[in-house]
C-alpha cells in the first residue's frame, strides 16, 4: 500500500511492507529532484500511531500471554504422551556366566544370552493410544477455553481506560466551566449584581473539580499497567483506547451457548476418554504374551569326542504372563467409570452455570442500554435547564446556586453515561466469552 503527502515542495512518500511489523520507506523529492531515502524497521509502532482496536489486543495478548502459552505448552507435553502409550515394552537382555560349568553330551555350558520382548493382549496399546490422544484433545479445549477467557480480561481491562479517559475529558471541561462561571460571579460582585456567596461557592466546587481531576489522573497508571501485563508489555507502554464507544447489535443469541464451548468440548472428550480408559482396564487384565531367544555358549569336551562337541545352544522361548492378581485391574475399571459418572455430573454443573451466567449477562447489557437511553434524555433535559439558568442569572444575578447545582447534575449524567457505555461492552464480551465467539 502506498501513500504520498506534498508538504511545502516535499513529496513525502510512505510505502507498507512486511507483515508482523512495518517497513516504511520515506522519500523526500524537491523540485529538481533530489533525492533522500531512508529506511526504518518500525514493528507495531505505525498500528499504534492508528487506533488498537480491542481485537488487536486480544490477539497481541494471545500471542505474549505466558500463561497462555504455559496452556499450549502442557497441550504440547500431553501430545508427546501419544507415542509413549502406543509403544511396545522395551525387550529385556540378559547375560549369564556359570562358574560352575553345566555339563551336557556335548560340552560345559559356561554363558548363556537373553533376549526377550513382552507383547500386552491384542487391541491393548491402541486402547492406550486412544486413550492419550483424547486426554491431549481435552488439554487443547483447555486451552482454547484459557484464550477466550484472557480475551475477555482483555476486555475487562481495556473498557475502564476508556470510562476513564472519558471521566478526565468531562471533569476537565468541568473545570473549565467553573473558571468561566467564577468570572461571571467575579465580574458580577465587583458591580454589586451579586454576592460574595457566588464567588466562594463556585471557588470550592472549582477546588473540587481540580482535586478530581488530578485523583483521575493518577488513577491511569495503575490500569494501564494491569492491561499491559495481561500483554505481558512493559508496564508503561502506551495504550491507544478508542474515544468513542456506541451500542451495536449484538450477534450472540442463546443457541450458540452450548454450541461448540470449550469446556463443555473438554468435558465430553475426557468423559470418551474414560470410557477407553475403561477399556484399557479390561485389556489390561489379559495374559501377556512374550518371545525370546536363549543363546547358550557350549565348550568343547576334551575327554572324549561325540558328534556335535562344543556347539552353542540356540533355544526359542515363548512367554505368557498371567495376572493373577486380579485387584488392581478390577480397580482401575472401577475407577475409569467413576471417572465418567464424574464428567457427566461436572458437564451438567456446567450447563446450569453458562445458562444463568448468559441470563446474567445478558440482563445487565438490557440494562445498560435501557440507562443509557435514560441518560441521554437527562442530559437533553437538564442542559435546556442550565440554559435557561445561566439565562436567568445573566439577568438577574440570582439563583447562582442553582445554577452550580444543575452543572453538577449534569456532569454526574455524563459520567453515569460512560460507565453504562463501559459496563454495557463488559456484559457483551461476558456474553462473547460464555457463546465462545470465534474471532
């Protein structure tokens, strides 16, 4: 994409390349073109200097969050178990020396090699195999469900920068207002239309005004800080937060709710998985079935000779091991269909916690809209009040107090105002994150 800007005979030519960062290349031409090119590397800092949106944020914090990537680590580790489950045993080799040789017809047998490999019953390590490779599934949905929840941390914690940044603009505009009207109580005083009153009530609320403002100021930092650590950033790293917010239509609806959530999906895989795990169990308290090959090293017999003197022994072996012990593999199938009836009751349990965690939420963003209508009506109205005050006054002199009181009033609806709009995008990213909303 390219971009020019002619600045008093200067071409100013900006061209985006790259695709995680930005490669911008800036040409300055004059009019007998000559020529300057310099090229910079700046990663994030020109979609910084554009408003972040939420997602942008969402999807830095995806990638930086370690404890995010602690989720998709352990998923990884849980992928490596596949191979392990589905593996045969390790052969067993042995070696024996006799110090007493064994006399035979043929010579003393003075070392013997072993070498055997242990098989489990037919079907076992594929019972194994599924059985990991389930539980690595489930950790996926884990950690599926751990990036919806940081995006809705993220949420949490961007939307009160923005219910701040608006508190500081509408305190300061405040401020500025009580400097106006001080002026008018001022003017008014010195020419005997008004009282002393005038002037110290509108001082005190200024004083207010200032102190608040300044609290407001210093209440950023924190909040900032705590946004840029779900970054994992620096924790005085700009943040860019949208200065207007608006009600949207909202494109969650109750259907979606146990459609495709990952913790419902973790619970159902690992409630299949114990129901291999069952199997396993089974297949488990089979017979195991071994082979092996003996190797034995015969000497020669030096009193007499007979036919086939000093030759070696090789012997095929066939094992069978038989679990006899029958405990331990009756507790483990007990244990896999605990294991069920405890994911299908955890599964329930959360069902009945989405369903009233959407109500919830869902009532609460109603509830902000049907505010922030009141709230715009209250401001109309209470403005065309403190117009028709401010007129008073103007002629008057009097009812100054009234007019201070409705300025507050009027400043308290536009903060009230703001944290609807604020709490009102809260309850939509709850909503986003109970539906699972796919980004």
């Amino acid at each position: 994409m390219e971009s020019s800007l002619v600045i008093k005979g200067w071409k100013l030519e900006v061209r985006e390349i790259e695709t995680r960062g930005w490669k911008v290349e800036v040409r300055l031409l004059d009019d007998r073109s000559w020529k300057l090119v310099l090229t910079s590397i700046f990663y994030l800092l020109i979609s910084f200097a554009k408003a972040q949106t939420l997602e942008n944020y969402q999807f830095q914090a995806a990638e930086q969050n370690p404890g995010l990537q602690a989720k998709y680590k352990a998923f990884e580790a849980t992928m490596e178990r596949i191979p392990q489950a589905s593996s045969l045993q390790d052969p067993t080799f042995s070696f024996g020396y006799f110090i007493s040789p064994v006399e035979t017809r043929v010579g003393p047998q003075r070392a013997r090699f072993s070498l055997t490999q242990m098989f489990p019953w037919f079907g076992t390590l594929k019972a194994s195999g599924d059985v990991a490779a389930l539980n690595a599934e489930a950790q996926y949905q884990v950690f599926l469900d751990a990036r919806n929840k940081l995006y809705y941390q993220i949420a949490v914690a961007y939307y009160p920068l923005y219910e701040l940044d608006k508190w500081i603009e509408l305190e300061s505009e405040n401020a500025e207002i009580l400097e106006s009207y001080k002026i008018i109580a001022t003017t008014k005083f010195e020419n005997d239309q008004g009282t002393l009153v005038d002037v110290l009530r509108v001082d005190i609320m200024l004083k207010d005004a200032l102190t608040n403002l300044e609290i407001l100021r210093k209440k950023k930092q924190p909040l900032v800080t705590s946004f840029n650590k779900l970054l994992n950033r620096e924790e005085y790293a700009d943040v860019v937060v949208t200065d207007s917010l608006m009600v949207t239509d909202l494109a969650v609806n109750r259907d979606s709710l146990l459609a495709n959530n990952p913790v419902l999906d973790e619970l159902e895989i690992r409630l299949e998985a114990s129901k291999k795990q069952e199997v396993l169990a089974e297949k488990q308290g089979l017979p195991k079935l071994g082979v092996g090959l003996d190797y034995v090293i015969v000497s020669e017999r030096t009193d007499m000779s007979v036919p086939d003197n000093g030759q070696n022994a090789l012997m095929p072996m066939v094992t069978v091991g038989i679990p006899i012990f029958r405990g331990k593999y009756k507790s483990a199938r007990k244990e896999a269909q605990l294991m069920q009836d405890s994911y299908s009751l955890q599964k329930e349990d959360r069902i009945n916690q989405l369903i009233s965690g959407y109500e919830m939420a869902d009532f609460d963003r109603v509830k902000q809209m049907e505010l922030l209508k009141l709230y715009d009506e209250q401001i109309t109205e209470t403005q065309q009040v403190l117009n028709l005050l401010l007129s008073a006054y103007g002629n008057s002199g009097t009812a100054f107090e009234e007019v201070l009181r409705t300025q507050q009033q009027l400043l308290k609806y536009k903060k009230m105002k703001a944290t609807a709009m604020m709490d009102y995008h809260v309850a939509v990213a709850r909503l986003n994150y109970l539906t699972a909303k796919k980004y």
